[in-house]
C-alpha cells in the first residue's frame, strides 16, 4: 500500500464518526422494534440488523482499513445505512407511528440516519478525488449541469400543481413534462457523463503521470 492510497485522515474520522453515529441512531431503532411494539417487528429488526453490520464495516474504513478500494467500502456503507433505515422507518411507522411518543420521532431519526448514510458516501467520493486533484474539475462541470436538473424537476413538481385539471391545462402539463424530460434528461446525462470521468480520472494509476 503507497502513501497515496491511504485516504486522508479527516476524512476517516468523518467516517468513524458517522459511523458511530448511525450505529446508536440503529441500536435505538432496533430496541424500539424489539421492545416498544406489542410484538417484535421482526421486519424492521432485520433491516437494522444490517445497519448495525454496514456501520460496523464503516468503523472499519474510519480506522483505515479497505483503503485501496476506499470508494466502493463508502459507497458501501453509506447506501446500506440509508437504505436499511429507509425500510425500517417504513415498517416502524406503519406499525407504531401513532404512538404518541415515538411516533413524532420516526422521521427525524430517518433523516439522522440518512444523512450519517450520504455524509459518509460524500466521505469516500472525496477520498477517492484527493488521489488526483485534477478530478475535481470534472465533479465541478457535472454538479453545473446536475444543480440545474435538480431545480428545475423540483420547480416542475411545483407548477404542475397549478396547472388546472381541465383539458387544456392536461395539455399544457403533457407539454412541460416532455419538453421538461428532455432538457432534465439532457442535463443529468452530460452532468452523469462530467462525475463519472471525474472518478475515471481518480483511479488512474499516477505512477503512469509521473513515467511519461
């Protein structure tokens, strides 16, 4: 293992403290399914089960292990965090929403979890970056393009809305959802294409840099 494909150590302590983190967030999640319901939410226990195992390979990665393929254990760790909470908050709030006093603390733990989920994919992007400063660029030109896409699908979710229910406002809706798919389709395929080549460009091999 070379110096460079060791990540940097303040993002490794964001991953251990993200980690540790989401691995409380899961352990309360899992006494609640276990003990607060009238019967054991086996559903919800077993996707926090695999919270708690992804958050314990993230205190591995925070500790420096998996270096080498740093990236692939963030993305990892950080989609099985989110996911995993995703589907326990589903079967926890379909069973016990309407507890009085856990039912109001559902969703702000998805959102804790979700965020320890993306703060550590966010963690392992930038690890893999730092090997090759120049591919920053490139995540630079793809968020230009995919910032906008963002903006303008949550804009369109907006004025759709208003959009009368008549038949020339269905009209007027077919029109802005075609024309607005091909232009958001348009900017999250040339923003796709930026990131990706980004990544591309941080798993070169420097060595190959630094012989030609």
């Amino acid at each position: 293992m070379t110096a460079i494909d060791t990540p940097p150590k303040p993002l490794r302590v964001l991953v251990l403290l993200l980690s540790v983190a989401a691995a409380v967030g899961g352990g309360a999640g899992l006494f609640v399914a276990l003990f607060k319901a009238s019967a054991v939410l086996w559903a919800s226990a077993g996707f926090l089960v695999v919270l708690l195992i992804a958050a314990g390979i993230g205190l591995l990665a925070g500790f420096g292990r998996f270096a080498s393929g740093y990236g692939m254990a963030a993305l990892s760790v950080g989609g099985s965090i989110a996911g995993a909470s995703l589907f326990a908050w589903r079967d926890l709030a379909s069973n016990i929403g309407r507890d009085p006093q856990i039912g109001p603390v559902l969703l702000p733990w998805l959102g804790f979890e979700a965020l320890c989920g993306v703060g550590i994919l966010l963690a392992g992007a930038s690890a893999v970056l730092t090997r090759r400063p120049r591919s920053w660029g490139g995540v630079g030109k793809g968020l230009a393009f995919l910032v906008p896409a963002g903006i303008l699908v949550l804009a369109g979710s907006v004025g759709l809305d208003r959009i009368p229910s008549e038949d020339s406002g269905r009209v007027i809706a077919l029109s802005v959802l075609l024309f607005g798919g091909i232009v958001v389709g348009t900017l999250v395929s040339i923003g796709g294409h930026h990131l990706i080549r980004a990544f591309e460009l941080a798993a070169d091999d420097p060595a190959k840099d630094r012989s030609s």
